[in-house]
C-alpha cells in the first residue's frame, strides 16, 4: 500500500492556546519502500506517526492510503511504539495473539501464527513470559512480533529502538532488514539517531522543529547492509546532521534562553564524534 | 599506620548490637514489643501481662459463647465483603463508563467514602432494627466507596500508550472494555479492595459494639461494662490479629503480586 501525506498541518491546544505542531507536511511512502523520518526530539515525528494510524485526525489536509482517505485506525496499518507498550497482564504469546483475537480469528490458528512470529523474532523460548521479565530489547522484539502477526501492509514504527543500548539497537536494526526483505510490507520509520535512518531506509526525510516541517528528502541508493565506514553514506550523514545542527542549536535557544550561544557554523554533536547516536 | 586506640570514639555495647541503619527483623520487632509489655506489666499492677492475656484468649477458643460471637462476626463480614466486592465494582465500572453518571454520582461515591463506617450505625439501626443486617449494612456502606472510587478511576486511567496500541490492534467497543479497560484496571481495583477490607473490618466492629448483634464487637463492650481489662485486651489482640493476618496473607501479597506483573513495582 502507498501513503500520501498531502498538505497536513496538525494543532494541539495548549494552556487555551494553540499550538501548531506540523506545518504543510507533504510526503510519500510508495509500495514496499522503506521511508525513515529524522528531526530532533519534539519535532512531531511521532504525531506524524499517529495522523497516518488513523489515531489522530489532521487540523489540515489529508492523508491517503491506497488513495483512500484516513479516518480510523485500521489492521493494515500497525505501529510499533517506543516504549513497546505491550500489555504486561498477558504473557509474550497473548500479546501477540492480541491483534488475531480481536480480528476474531480462531484460537488454535491465532496461536499458531503468533508461535511463528515469535519464531522469526528468535522468541519462541519465552512465550508464556510476561513482559516484566523481558529485557528492553526483547520487549521490542514482541511488539514487532506482535504487529507483524497481523501482517500488516504498513509498518508504522515510532523510534522502536531509541531506548534500547547500541549493541542490541544494531542487532534488531539487521533483523528488520531481513523482516523487511522477507515480507515486503511497506515501512516508515521515525528515528531521531541520523545513522539509524541513513542505515535503514530507502529515502530519508528530514524534519525541522517548532513547527515541524519538511527540509530535506535524502535519497539513499546504497546496497544494504550498509556500512558506517562508507564515504557515500557518510556524505548523507553530514548533510542530514549539518540541517539537524541548526535544528538542534533552535531548539536549545529555545528551551535555555539567549545565554546559550555558540561558535559560528558549529552545532553541538561535530559530525566526527557521535554523529548524531543522539541528536 | 594504625591508629592510636585512644584516639578512636568510644564504641558502647548498643552502638555495637545496633550499629547505624539497623533494621529490626518482624520477629526481633514482635519480641521486643512482648518484652516491653512484660516489663510494663511487672511495674503496673493493674495492667494485665502478655502471657495472661495470650492465655486467656487461648482458652476464649473453647468457650462456646465466644465460639458463636467470633462465628456470628466471621460470616457477618463474609457476606458483607462480599457485597462490597459485587457492588463496589459494579458501581465503579458504571460511573468509568458512563461519564454522565460519573459527573453526578462520582462525588457522591467520594461523599460516601469519606463517612467512617461507625457513622452508617445510627441510619442502620433505624432502618434495620438491632439485627444482623443493619450491620451488614454498615459494612458495605463503610467499604463501598473506595472501591467504587478506585475501580472508577482505574478505568478512566488507562495508560494513554496502552489505549493507542490497543486501537492500532483493532481493539474496540465492548472487546475494548474487557481485554483491555478491566485489566488495565486490575492494579487499582485491586488497591481499593485492599483498603475496603481495613474499612470494612473497622465498621464491623463498631456495628456490632453498637447494635448488640452477637459477636465480637458486642463482646468488647459486654467485657468493658464488667471492667475485665484483661478479657478486653485478649479481644483487641484477637481482632488486632485478624486484621493484619488477613492483610498480610491476602490482600498485601495479591497486590504485590499485581503490581510486579502490571511493571508497577
């Protein structure tokens, strides 16, 4: 399925005023493409995310899939949220079986197909856990398992990783690939780490803060997997984190006031050190 | 180097037994309350010793009036935590669901809870006579109300993550409500079900000292008016006993329980 997002803007009030989060965002996810977003924290990533899962409605705009307006949530399109939020009552099997039993699917049939994803996920050894007894990493694992049981044609994640450490980050990140090369669903995701996006997606966009909005669409023609060292992608990383650099210093200005100032034509995170792990 | 002997503080006996950030373990702690009660019992004439009262309250166990009082008492509470449970939580799933109601009716339940149980006597006795029902009666209107507030607020709050994923995993209406409000609810249902059962138990005692109905409230007073300090205090320690063992078997491990599953410990 295709996403088009066409002219949204998006408000929130706030103390009896409104507060405009998204400004004339326009993109596109076609069939099968995986699409990352990258912008600071705050920038509206994750409300981008909500529009298209149907749990929010634009202030203005539209988004289509397939051409066809949103105007709920629906189970082609699931989300995988940051913090998992699976529900800690049922075990790893009833989370991912959730999604099956309430499209009404048979019990022996749902937890066979639930045994599955948690076999491609490499969980099948702890199905009857609960997830309080999951590290992070493994907790991501069932909320993909989860999503993918209902096999859905897009994949809706909301930075699925950022609290997990960087080890566990790139091992997940190299499982998706092959998920994502496997089933083909189409994937957009919302990252605030420049290398995760550059590393997983086929187009790059890149989101400005307060309000957000679009500047940048970088596309990435590199072979998967992709490796951190390559000039081609590192040019990509550079000129996403030179846009995210002034972002970032905007915000700062923002939040601490006029006493933060910094060197001309230098952002906080130089591009040869952390290259923006956490912008 | 080591250092001169004279020069380090004075270490004392107590400093040494209990040295700074000591704990005292729940047996140490019950041991050193019998201590102290022996000891003020040796100063004090008047003032009954442990092992008499824990002695008296042994052979109450084979006294059938006190047989039928404890009983009489037992079931009372039975039947009304029962009914705190089954009303409790049926009000409060009405007024988490149906905001219209809750806007009426959600500050009487407060109303209600913040009446102490002893206060619903006097209206029993008017409505039920000095019967058993009027005491039943005291007890679920003295519990009632933290479970209907707490089972309200535990719908109201489900977590806003957990709404989201469940909308986005084709949750909705009435299958909404039951796989994923209720047991979102669980951990504070389960808190004001803990509460209700010290509530519940304080009201049964002041409805029984005041109606007369045969249990161990009525005991208490019966015991007062002959002035037997002793039988007196073998009852507060009986009832004392009941109130924290049930807690602590049911109430404290089943919410500990919850709250470990639902990540909140």
């Amino acid at each position: 399925m295709r996403v088009d997002v066409q002219h949204v803007f998006k408000s929130f009030p706030h103390n009896g005023e409104s507060i405009e989060v998204l400004q004339d965002i326009n993109l596109t996810v076609d069939e099968g493409e995986f699409v990352c977003l990258v912008g600071p924290s705050g920038c509206g990533k994750s409300t981008i995310i909500h529009l298209i899962a149907g749990l929010e409605q634009p202030t203005d705009g539209q988004i289509l899939v397939n051409s066809q307006p949103v105007i709920g949530p629906d189970l082609s399109r699931v989300v995988v949220f940051q913090d998992s939020a699976l529900f800690p009552w049922l075990t790893v099997l009833g989370n991912v079986e959730f999604g099956l039993r309430m499209a009404g699917v048979q019990k022996l049939k749902r937890r066979d197909r639930a045994v599955e994803y948690l076999k491609l996920v490499h969980l099948s050894k702890f199905i009857q856990a609960f997830p309080h007894q999951l590290s992070g990493g493994m907790k991501q694992r069932v909320a993909i398992a989860r999503a993918l049981a209902l096999q859905p044609a897009i994949l809706l994640m909301d930075e699925p990783f950022a609290a997990l450490d960087a080890q566990t980050r790139a091992v997940l990140q190299n499982e998706l690939l092959e998920i994502w090369e496997l089933a083909r669903p189409t994937i957009l995701f919302v990252t605030h780490n420049v290398r995760e996006a550059t590393g997983l997606g086929d187009r790059v966009y890149v989101i400005s803060s307060r309000p957000g909005r679009i500047r940048d669409v970088q596309t990435v023609t590199l072979p998967r997997p992709r490796h951190s060292d390559d000039p081609a992608l590192q040019a990509h990383q550079h000129k996403i984190l030179g846009l995210l650099g002034e972002e970032v210093e905007k915000v700062l200005r923002e939040e601490l006031g006029e006493t933060v100032h910094f060197p001309e034509a230098q952002h906080p995170t130089p591009p040869d050190r952390a290259l923006g792990m956490h912008i | 180097m080591k250092p001169k002997r004279g020069l380090q503080p004075v270490s004392r006996w107590w400093r040494r037994l209990f040295p700074p950030g000591y704990t005292f373990l729940k047996p140490q702690a019950l041991v050193l309350c019998y201590v102290l009660w022996l000891a003020t019992s040796q100063v004090f004439p008047a003032w009954p010793s442990p092992n008499h009262v824990v002695g008296l309250l042994w052979s109450n166990f084979k006294d059938p009036v006190f047989q039928q009082a404890l009983l009489g008492s037992v079931r009372r509470m039975v039947i009304g935590y029962a009914l705190v449970i089954l009303l409790g939580i049926t009000g409060g799933v009405v007024l988490g669901r149906i905001p219209l109601v809750d806007q009426v009716l959600g500050s009487l339940a407060v109303a209600i809870h913040a009446i102490p149980g002893a206060a619903w006597v006097p209206l029993a006795i008017i409505w039920f006579g000095m019967t058993e029902r009027a005491v039943i009666f005291t007890i679920l209107l003295g519990a009632a109300g933290i479970v209907v507030v707490s089972t309200d607020t535990g719908i109201r709050e489900v977590p806003p993550l957990i709404q989201r994923a469940a909308r986005t995993l084709g949750a909705r209406g009435l299958r909404y409500f039951w796989f994923v409000v209720v047991p979102a609810a669980i951990p504070k249902m389960v808190e004001g079900l803990r509460l209700a059962w010290a509530f519940g138990w304080r009201a049964l005692m002041a409805g029984e000292l005041l109606t007369s109905v045969n249990g161990l409230g009525q005991l208490l007073n019966r015991v007062a008016k002959a002035q037997q300090l002793d039988q007196l205090l073998a009852l507060m320690l009986l009832i004392a006993g009941i109130g924290v063992t049930v807690d602590g078997l049911v109430f404290k491990r089943m919410e500990h329980e919850v709250r470990v599953r639902w990540g909140l410990a």
